[in-house]
C-alpha cells in the first residue's frame, strides 16, 4: 500500500510542476488572435467607409450631371451645380474631390469626378482613388 501512496503523491508534485512551468503561455496566443481579430476588424471598416464614399461620391455626380442637362440654358448651371455638389460632400468634397465636365452639349452632359478615398489602413493598392464617370442625355421640349 505504501508504494501506491507514494506513486500518486509523485503523480500530484508532477501536475503541479507542470502547472507552474505552463504559466503564461496564453499570452502569446491571445495578443496574436487578438492582432488578428483588431487588422480584419480594421479591414471591415476601410471596406464599409470606402463603400460609403463610393456611393456618396456616385450619386453626388449623378445629381450634378441631371441639374446641367435639365437646365433651360446650355451649360448655363455648371458652376452652380458643382458648387451644390461640393456643399452637399461637406469637407471630403471640398478638399479632396476633383469634378471635370467633359462635355456638355445638346446632346448629353459627361461629368468626371475622382476622389482621394478616406483610409483607415493604408497600402491596399488600387483603393486611393474613387473615379466616376456619369453621362445624362439632354431633354429639350419640342
């Protein structure tokens, strides 16, 4: 009996050996799985923003483009509807928006609008700029 009382006390100092010698080998797990979550949760985000400026910056040129070609005079409503568009961008328009009309005439209205996207992750290639192009048909009454 002596011998089994001695085998499971040499089993217990040994567990607690181990205990201690495992102490904070979780760490490095968890700052890594937690590195890991925060860059796709930063990912998400730049996608969601880009997003959003995408379609702000499309229907902002949309708009722009059908108050030219509704206007009763030919290219008469160039300025002001740039400076609508601006308005409406707030700051990202104002500083970072560039608008170029391409044509205007009886026929259509082709306005160009490229824009330096907003970046919470830098070094995605091909994600700096935001490029639009809108062509709206001319609708003169007869």
């Amino acid at each position: 009996m002596s011998i089994l009382k001695s085998t499971a006390s040499v089993r217990r100092r040994r567990g607690a050996e181990l205990a201690l010698s495992d102490a904070g080998i979780g760490v490095f797990g968890t700052v890594f799985g937690f590195l890991i979550f925060m860059v796709l949760l930063l990912f998400a985000v730049q996608v969601i923003i880009r997003l959003y400026a995408t379609s702000t910056l499309t229907e902002v040129a949309i708009r722009a483009a059908q108050t030219v070609a509704q206007s009763p005079l030919l290219g008469g409503d160039v300025a002001q509807a740039e400076a609508a568009a601006r308005q409406s961008l707030g700051s990202f328009g104002a500083s970072h928006t560039v608008f170029v009309w391409e044509r205007v005439d009886s026929q259509d209205v082709v306005l160009h609008v490229s824009a330096s996207s907003p970046e919470v992750l830098p070094g995605f290639p091909g994600w700096g700029t935001i490029s639009r192009t809108v062509t709206v048909r001319t609708e003169q009454f007869r």
